[in-house]
C-alpha cells in the first residue's frame, strides 16, 4: 500500500508535539542539534512526499503517460492517488517554496544588516554599552559579532550580573546560534506544521548560552538570578507587584533557594523555564532518548525514500508493459 | 525679496537665547564626568557653582540633564523622588545609532539573541515564586 508516503507528513505534527518536552529534558547543545537536523530532515522528507504525490498524479494524467509511454491501466491499479490530491499536493508545494523563498530574503537581508550594523562600530571592544532607557541585551552577528548592552541595563547590573550576562552572550555569538535558528526557521517555512520545533530552537539555545554562562561563573543560581532580575527590569508591568514582593528591581535578588520548588513550569513562557532548568542540577546527557528520537527522525526519513523507490519501480513497470 | 528672517515656533527662545544652552549642556557634562558617581540635580547645581561657574537655577539644571537625557547622552536611575544621572562613555555614544537595531521588524530582532524577552503577568508571578525562598503561601510577617 502507498499509505507510507503519508507517513513524512504526519511524523512532523507527532514532533511538532514533542519538541518542548524533548527540549525540558535533553542537554542544550545536544536538543539544539537534534531539534536543528529533526526540522530539516522532517521538512525534505515532507516536501519529497509532496513532490512523488504530484508527479504519481501527474502520470496518471493521459497526456502525460501518452509522451512518457506508460500504461495507464497499470498506474491506475498501482497508486489510489487521485488527481485532486495530486493537484492539492502541488498547490502546496508551490505555497512551500514560496514560503522559504521569502523566509530566505528575509533572514539574509537581516543578517547583512547586522553585519553591517557591527561593523559600523569602530571601537575594538565585543561589548558595546548603548545609551537609552531601554532595558536590552543582545548579540549582533558579525565579523567580529557584537554584544549591545542598553546603558540603563548595565547600570543596573552588579559585576557578578554583567559577568553572566557577557558569558552568556558570548555564547551566542561563540556558538554561531542565529545559523541554528536561522535554518530550523528555513526548514519550517517549507512545512509550517514544523514551526513549534524552530520555535523550540529558539528556546535550546537561550539554554545552551545560560548553561555556558553557569559554567563560565561556576554559579547557576547567580545566572538565575540574573535572568530573573534583567526579566523583571525588562517587563514595566511587572514591576511594581515584583518590586512590592521582593527587591530584584534595581539588584539581583540575594536569596535564591539552594534547590529548585516543586513549582511547575511546563506552561510557563521561556523566562521561568531557563530560570527553574538552572536552579535544577547541571543537565546530562540522556542517550536512550536522544537515541529515539533519533531513530524516529530516520525513520520518516526511510519512509518517504522507500515511497520514491514504490513510485519509480511502478512507473518502470507500466513503462515495460506498454 | 522673501522674507528669510528665522521663524520661531510660539514659545521658542530666539537663537541668541539658546545658544548658551549648549555651553551649560557641556558643563553639566564635565560634571558629571568628573564625578564618576550618578548625580541629582541638587548636586549637579552645587557643583558647577563649586567650579565657579555662576550660580544656575535648580529648574533650569533639571532642563538641562532632561535634554541630555532625552537625547541618549546621559543614563538615569530613580533616586528617592527624582533621579540621579550618569553619562555614557565615548564609545557608547558611537554606537547610538544601534538603538534603532531593534526597530528594525520580526526578522531583524530573530537574528538578534537577546538576553530576555518581556514577561507576561503569569510568567512574572512564576518567576517570583521561583526565585524567593518565601512561597506566597508563607507568611513573612
């Protein structure tokens, strides 16, 4: 049966749902790799499966089959797929690498703007203290790539503080993270149903660039504390409520619990999560299910190989019998 | 002939009024340059008539540390009612036009890793959980 090559079309949505979770219990560098390769495989295997719907559609069609020399009874009893699928199939093909095209300029164009951007500065420094009341830090990519500190944020940070947030950074621009994401969002644009994966990519690599920042201080509650701190600063709202219940408006909050509270953050938004990951213990990594997850990435990839294999040695056939 | 004479908006200083602003922005600045601390603007005013310069009012010192402010020269921290006012170094300055890196749309800010991004009010309540030893359900008092 040809019900395989469905199959690279529905492994994305079951990864689309495992993604988080994955992402809660790998290792940072280790999820951002598997999440980075899961999106493009899952992304090429979904798009050849659109591309052998099409062309199985296609062949059915007389004139097609007529030009090519194929039997036309053969086809019809090897393949189910209707001539409506095939047309929808390739309707969203063309939709999918329009996507990516405009993905594609999008994301160049912003990362020549910040290399540019970067370059433009002309002191030696890595980090840059921007004046202005915004409370922000990032890393520019760039040659050399960038770290820009908000002049309100840097004031507001103690040394320990500005030295997490600089490891952390570093990390990013050490650790060429903006590709990881940059090509996870490519690879969703051609099967959005992927984008809660690039999504998740997103979240790794904060990750990845706090575990450095742990290892860089040698103190995972100070990296916390800071995130928690530079989050509060960051966010006016809440401010007030977190300036009333506890000091970490202007300083980095003293006592952090030496263990992470029973408190739940799988629903939570990335903040609380990166905070909760790093008052738990180091992550380690976790090969039973880096290893299965694995395996079902291979597998959708076999299937929409073993699909192209069906289709070709169909059309061979009704090629001979003709 | 036009009439080219500058034309002032309604309550604008003409230009000869003005023009001494610009040399008390730059005294304001050694200042506070000098003093390696954030300053108030009571400060600020003690220590220009320190420098022997001539003795400013307190409102217009506070104009003047606003209008740098505003224009990305100085940084400023709440201090008691009103604020204490640091400047930004040389190089800082440079870079003044990197404020607008993150203006630039959805697509400029993903290439960008920043370190936080805001809190919704869930979010702010979970943090604070997280980060005190005291749950709320313990009283502090």
């Amino acid at each position: 049966m040809r019900l395989l090559i469905y199959l690279p079309l529905l492994i994305p949505a079951l990864a689309a749902v495992a993604a988080r979770p994955l992402a809660a219990r790998l290792e940072p560098r280790e999820a951002t790799w598997l999440l980075t390769a899961a999106t493009v495989i899952l992304a090429g295997c979904s798009t050849v499966a659109l591309a052998l719907l099409v062309a199985s559609a296609a062949a059915q069609v007389p004139a097609v089959a007529e030009l090519r020399h194929y039997s036309q009874p053969v086809l019809h009893r090897g393949d189910p797929t209707s001539a409506i699928t095939g047309a929808v199939a390739a309707l969203v093909l063309t939709g999918a690498a329009l996507a990516v095209a405009i993905t594609f300029r999008r994301r160049a164009r912003a990362l020549a703007e910040s290399y540019r951007r970067a370059a433009r500065l002309h002191d030696d420094g890595t980090v840059v203290v921007v004046p202005g009341p915004a409370v922000e830090a990032y890393a520019l990519p760039g040659a050399p790539g960038r770290i820009v500190i908000s002049g309100r944020l840097f004031q507001a940070l103690d040394e320990p503080g500005r030295t997490a947030l600089l490891a952390h950074e570093r990390a990013h621009l050490a650790g060429r993270h903006h590709l990881f994401t940059t090509v996870a969002y490519l690879a969703a644009a051609a099967n959005p149903v992927l984008l809660p994966l690039a999504r998740t990519v997103d979240y790794t690599v904060e990750r990845w660039a706090d575990e450095h920042a742990a290892r860089v201080t040698g103190d995972r509650r100070l990296v916390a504390a800071t995130i928690g701190q530079v989050a509060m600063l960051a966010t006016p709202a809440a401010r007030p409520a977190a300036a009333a219940a506890l000091g970490i408006v202007t300083t980095r909050p003293r006592r952090v619990p030496a263990r992470s509270r029973r408190i739940s953050v799988a629903w939570a938004g990335p903040v609380p999560r990166r905070v909760a990951a790093l008052l738990a213990p180091p992550p380690r990594t976790r090969a039973v299910l880096l290893a299965a997850a694995v395996l079902v990435v291979l597998l959708a990839g076999a299937s929409a190989l073993q699909a192209a294999r069906d289709l070709h040695a169909l059309l061979e056939l009704a090629h001979g019998i003709h | 002939m036009p009439d080219d004479s500058p034309r002032h908006a309604l309550g604008e200083p003409p230009e000869a009024a003005r023009r001494p602003a610009g040399a008390l922005e730059a005294e304001v600045l050694a200042v506070l340059r000098a003093a390696g601390t954030p300053l108030s603007p009571g400060q600020v005013r003690e220590r220009l008539a320190a420098r022997g310069q001539r003795e400013l009012s307190y409102s217009t010192v506070v104009t003047i540390v606003s209008r740098l402010h505003a224009k990305g020269l100085l940084a400023r921290e709440r201090a008691g009612r009103g604020f204490a006012y640091t400047p930004l170094d040389a190089a800082s300055l440079a870079a003044g036009q990197m404020n607008r890196a993150l203006d630039g749309g959805a697509d400029h800010r993903a290439v960008l890793s920043r370190f936080v991004s805001g809190l919704s009010g869930r979010d702010a309540r979970v943090l604070r959980r997280l980060l005190t030893d005291d749950g709320p359900e313990q009283d502090g008092g």
